[in-house]
C-alpha cells in the first residue's frame, strides 16, 4: 500500500484507487492517503478529505485531512474549514491548527478576482485569534501559532491590536511568531510593547523579530534600542535584525557608530579572531546598512571603511553596491576611464565571474539612484557602455592565462538585469540575441525580462522562435518556463498558440505553467492537460526509500568551517532523503561553495554552479509535510511547486512561514555552532552518509 501511495505522489496521479483509501477501515492507511491527496493537489480529492474531516472517527485523520486541503489550495474547502473552527474549543487544539493553517494557505492564492471568499477566510483566522486572545483557561499553543501564521499569509484588516495582544504571553515561541506576523505585515500596533521587549526580553528570538517590527514600521523613537541591540547584543540574530532596522529608519546618526562597528568586526577579521563568531556575516549587514544611510554623501570614513572591507571579502555585491550608493561618481571614477573601465570589466569577466557578477550589482545601484543625483545621466550613460562591454567580452581581445574554468557566462544573467534597470534603447535587440544562447539561465533570463517589457510584436516572434528549442532542453527547463510565461504577458492569438504547444510537453512543470498563462490569459482552461509526471524512480527505488522509515540516517557535512550533522527524516520525505543520500554518495556535493547565507534566516548550498541556478539535471516532486521550520530544520530549495533537486537549506530560526510549503527532510542534532558560523564562499568538502538501524530506545 505505502509503496502504491508513494508511486502516485512521484506522478501526481490521483484516481479511485487511491480514493478509496480514504474509506479504509484502518485508521493510519486513511491518513496516509489523505497526505497523499494534499500533495497530489488534485481538486477531485476535496470532496472525500472534506467528509473524513467532519465524521471520521480518528482525530488525526481529521486532522491530516485539513492539512491536506491546506494544500491542494481549493477555496471549495473554505467553508467546511470555515464551519470546523466555529465549533471553537469543542474540536481538538490539532485539528483546529490545521484548519487554520489551511484557511490561510488557500487565502494567500486566491485571486483579487474572488474577494468575498478572501474576505469570509481573513475574517475566520482573526475570529480564532480573538477568540484564543480571550480564553480564560490555559491557552491552545499550536492554534495561536498556525492562526498567526495564517494571518501572515491572509493578510485580514485591522489584525494588528489582536495580533499584539500575543506579545505578552509567557511562552516565548508565542511572543516571537507574533512579531514575526507583526513584521511581515508591517503592523505597528505592539510597538510600545516591542520597543520593551527588544532590550529586555531573555529569548534573542524575541528580540531579534522585536527589531524587525521597529524597522518595518519604521518607529522613530527606537532608534536609541536598535543602536544599543545593533553594538551590543550578544546574539548575531539580533544585531544583524537591529543593524537591517537601522537602515529603514533613516537616521544618519548611526552612520558613525556603524562604521566603529565595522572596523571593530575587519580588525578582527584580519587578525583571523575566531572567537568572535559571524564576522564576515555581520560586517556584510553593516556594509548594506551604511549604503542605504549615506546614500549620495561622499562619506570619507564609510568609503574607506569599505574598500578595506572588499580586499578581505571576496566577492560581496553588497560592498560594490554600498560603494556606488555613497559615492557613485567616485565608484565609476575608479574604474578608469572609458576604455580602461570596459577593459577592466571584461577582464573580470574572463577571470571571475563572481567578481563581474558583483560589479554588475554594483551598477545597478547606480540606477536607482534618486533624480537629484550630480551628473546622474552621465553617470548611467558611463554604466550602461561598461554592461555592454560586458556582454561583449568574448571580443575583447583580452588573453588570460588560466587553467581554472571560470565559467563567465554565470556573471550574464546579472549583468542583463543591471542592464534592463537602466531602459538602453536598444534593451530588446540585447535581450533577443541572449535568447539563442547555449547556456539555458541565460535564455531564461532574457526570456524573463523579455516578458516585463510592454508586448511587442518583435520580441513575441523571437520568443515564440526559441520556445522549440527550449522544450528540448534535457536538463533544467528554466528557459521553457520562462518563454511560456513571457509569451503569456504579450496578449496575442499568435502568443496563446504557440503556448499551447507547450501542453505537448513531456515535462509537468511546464506543462502546468502553460496551463496557468493560458488560463490567466482568457485562452481557456485545459486543466485536464496536465496529467501526470514522469518519474525517473523504478519500483526498487521506491522500495529503496521506504525501506528507510524506520532506520537512523545521517549525514556529517564537513565544511571549511566545521562539521556539523543532519538527522533525515525518511518517514516525512522517503524519496527527498533517498535523492539527497545517493547525491552525497556520488560525491555530487563535494568542493561546492555555499552560495547563499541569510543571518537569522538560512544557509543554502547544493548548487554545482554556485550561482543558485544550478541542479542535478532534473527535479523531484515536494514531500510536504508537517514538520515545522523551527532551527535546525534541513529543507529542499525551491523555485515553485515541484522544482527541487539538490539544493537545500538549513534555517538559524524557525520559520513559520515556510510551512508547509517546502519540504523538511532532516533537522541538524548537532554542529549547529558550525551552522551559525558559515559565511558564504564557504566550501562543503565532503558529506558522509550512515544508513544503520534505529537504537531500540528511539
């Protein structure tokens, strides 16, 4: 049975098979199969999860059913999920959580078109905070915490006094979701509590959301706490949150006291002080902070204090953007003059990619600059010749002597972003040459910006010219997706017909996605298109995976900076565990950079490109399931339904958030030191599986 329920969530096929599972006389085959219908997400399932979460007999099928129409997504569910929390205490704190969670789940996708479901639903999630806000007798801790993070996604009106109200709980996972839904909704109605809490509060959880509320809401009168917690706490999380907020309130009098900061964390930097844990993360917040502060100011200290910053930190977007914000003449200035710029940045090109990637981000502030700039067209004029040269460098006539493989076309898909900031005249021309390139991000990108110019009939015929090309693509379909969507947003008969040809393709994403534009279009709806996925797993390979449950499987992950180890979870994510343990034991990770770190958010790796772009040449479906995102949680990174492959993360706090949405498949049990210190640029040398059987006591 659990190999026949695990071969239809890999192909995304429900049928009366599996239905009828949903009536089995025991209790934990009906709950497996209400998981499988959520992940499933065919609309079909709604009806029966509907009837085993009003009348079966098993709390936690109830339970899995609401989950499970959290996700598929319907707003046909609303008003049964709806009608389960009006019963208020009379229902298990379980499955009122998942109610809730899945009332918000359904809100934060549908349409502006369906307001009244929109409406009803915000007005059920903030009735159960109400209602849990005014309880008497002890609280129900999964239902506040599920109903904020509804209300984050939902959105409801004049939710923000209720929301406050949970600040003052004695819990402290309470206190710190509340000021995450606070901050995520820009809600200033608990600042005066918040402004308290930041200093006083014993959980740095707590304290690191209080400084992010202060920031979103931009509260003036915290600026003295933020500049205290930003110099003086003891936990990164909450320095680099008030650091974040400091720049929101605009006050330059942190201007100073941020640059002492920053020479402080480069002394340390350059003395290789390894006590003082989270440097290079912490003077990367600093230099972002300073770049938005003192915008345009020709701050002498600042400007020293970031080029010494960028000779002992390779590769930081953030440092040339906060150098080109501050001084943004004196950044062009000195990269030479007009034949010696172009040069230098070719020459970046041929050696780093990273080191052009970054540069390009770095024009692009030059873009955003404010009207009132000094000299502000020149300026863009200059930056726009250095992009083209850019783009141009295979015909620079520059020779490098190198036996490294720099890949330079990785630094292209940002320079053509840099690029598309600044309108050139001649932005489509540039956009539909890339559009033929061999490197598929590239065309994607191309594709991408293609589709956020005004619908032109020339780029409709170049986009509809490549898409063939792209739907034979064997390894990443980033450029089909991106086609397709591009071609969406041209409006025409022509556009729609050459979607349509996309419904042919053997790909589900892609077919999914045609499916979505052709429906968002008016072209009609072909939902029935969408089939089932292909698999790359046999029977043996599900065998292989299931064959786990049960088993104790790690991972150490040595890195540059330390070791650390994941406990997976094959119970919750049998074949996302099983893809990543054969990825590791082909040594598929082995010598990665780890491209992506996100203080008090994540780490992401897994990427053989090292520019988030990359994958194993193929994608496997999401094993969703209710293991929350709470620290330590190891997830598969996304970029939509269905996308993962081999990146993954691990969160420094919990995430509620993410739930839900992406796929747990292990926690980190220990090493999480090692975690809290990685910076990026950091190397996983090797990763070490061991698959034994689970202790007795366990």
């Amino acid at each position: 049975m659990e190999l026949r329920i695990l071969r239809a969530e890999d192909e995304r096929h429900w049928d009366n098979e599996l239905e009828t599972l949903l009536a089995d006389k025991n209790g934990g085959v009906r709950r497996r199969a209400a998981l499988a219908a959520g992940r499933i997400g065919d609309a079909r399932a709604v009806p029966a999860l509907i009837g085993l979460m009003q009348k079966d007999s098993d709390q936690n099928v109830r339970a899995m059913a609401a989950f499970a129409l959290g996700e598929i997504e319907s707003a046909g569910a609303a008003e049964a999920l709806i009608a389960v929390l009006s019963l208020n205490q009379r229902e298990s704190p379980e499955i009122r959580a998942r109610a809730v969670e899945a009332l918000g789940k359904i809100a934060a996708t549908l349409p502006k078109s369906d307001e009244a479901h929109l409406l009803t639903i915000r007005a059920a999630i903030l009735e159960v905070l109400k209602f849990e806000a005014g309880r008497r007798s002890g609280p129900d801790t999964e239902v506040i915490l599920s109903g904020l993070t509804a209300a984050l996604r939902a959105r409801p009106e004049n939710a923000g006094k209720v929301i406050a109200s949970f600040l003052h709980y004695s819990d402290p996972r309470i206190r710190a979701d509340a000021g995450n839904t606070l901050a995520r909704l820009k809600l200033n109605d608990g600042n005066a509590e918040l402004r308290k809490l930041l200093i006083s509060d014993p959980d740095p959880l707590v304290r690191a959301n209080a400084a992010r509320v202060l920031g979103a809401t931009e509260d003036k009168d915290a600026f003295a706490a933020l500049m205290n917690r930003a110099l003086r706490d003891r936990d990164l999380r909450v320095r680099a949150g008030a650091i974040r907020s400091l720049a929101n309130l605009k006050d330059v009098r942190a201007g100073s006291q941020l640059i002492n900061r920053g020479g402080f964390l480069l002394r340390s930097l350059r003395a290789n002080r390894e006590g003082l844990l989270n440097s290079t993360n912490e003077m990367l917040e600093i230099v972002t902070t300073l770049g938005r502060l003192l915008q345009g100011t020709e701050n002498k200290n600042a400007l020293a204090l970031l080029r010494r910053a960028r000779a002992k930190v390779a590769y930081a977007p953030e440092i040339e953007i906060a150098l080109a914000r501050i001084s943004p003449n004196g950044y062009l200035t000195e990269l030479g003059a007009e034949v010696d710029a172009k040069r230098k940045a070719q020459t970046m090109m041929l050696v780093s990619w990273k080191a052009a990637a970054s540069l390009a981000q770095g024009l692009a502030a030059i873009a955003a600059l404010p009207e009132t700039t000094k000299n502000k067209a020149a300026a863009e004029d200059q930056a726009v010749q250095i992009l083209s040269a850019m783009l141009d460098y295979q015909n620079s006539g520059i020779t490098i002597n190198t036996l490294v493989a720099v890949h330079s076309e990785y630094a292209i898909p940002e320079v053509l972003r840099t690029l598309a900031a600044f309108k050139p005249k001649d932005l489509d021309d540039v956009l539909r040459q890339h559009l033929t390139d061999s490197d598929v991000v590239i065309r994607a990108t191309a594709a991408e910006l293609l589709g956020e110019l005004p619908p032109d009939e020339a780029n409709a015929l170049a986009l509809i010219r490549e898409l063939p090309a792209a739907l034979q693509d064997k390894e990443l379909n980033d450029a089909a997706l991106a086609i397709v969507e591009a071609l969406g947003k041209q409006k025409s008969a022509t556009a729609n017909k050459a979607i349509r040809t996309a419904l042919e393709s053997p790909d589900q994403l892609i077919r999914r996605k045609a499916v979505a534009v052709l429906k968002e279009t008016g072209a009609g709806n072909f939902s029935e298109r969408i089939g089932t996925a292909q698999t790359r797993n046999t029977t043996a390979d599900y065998e292989h995976a299931l064959a786990r449950i049960g088993r104790q499987v790690r991972a150490t992950v040595n890195t540059s900076r330390g070791s650390f180890v994941i406990e997976f979870l094959p119970g919750d994510a049998p074949l996302t565990v099983d893809n990543f343990v054969m990825l590791a034991r082909k040594g598929y990770f082995n010598g990665q950079s780890i491209p992506r770190v996100v203080p008090n958010f994540v780490i992401q790796t897994g990427d053989p490109r090292g520019d988030q772009n990359g994958g194993p040449g193929y994608s496997i479906r999401c094993e969703i399931n209710q293991v929350p995102y709470d620290r330590g949680a190891v997830g598969m990174a996304l970029s939509g339904k269905d996308t993962g492959g081999s990146q993954w993360f691990v969160t420094h706090s919990p995430q509620p958030h993410l739930d839900g949405g992406y796929t747990v498949f292990g926690r980190v049990i220990s090493g999480m030191n090692v975690v809290d210190g990685i910076v990026r640029g950091d190397i996983i040398r090797s990763i070490t599986i061991s698959d034994g059987l689970r202790n007795a006591s366990k």
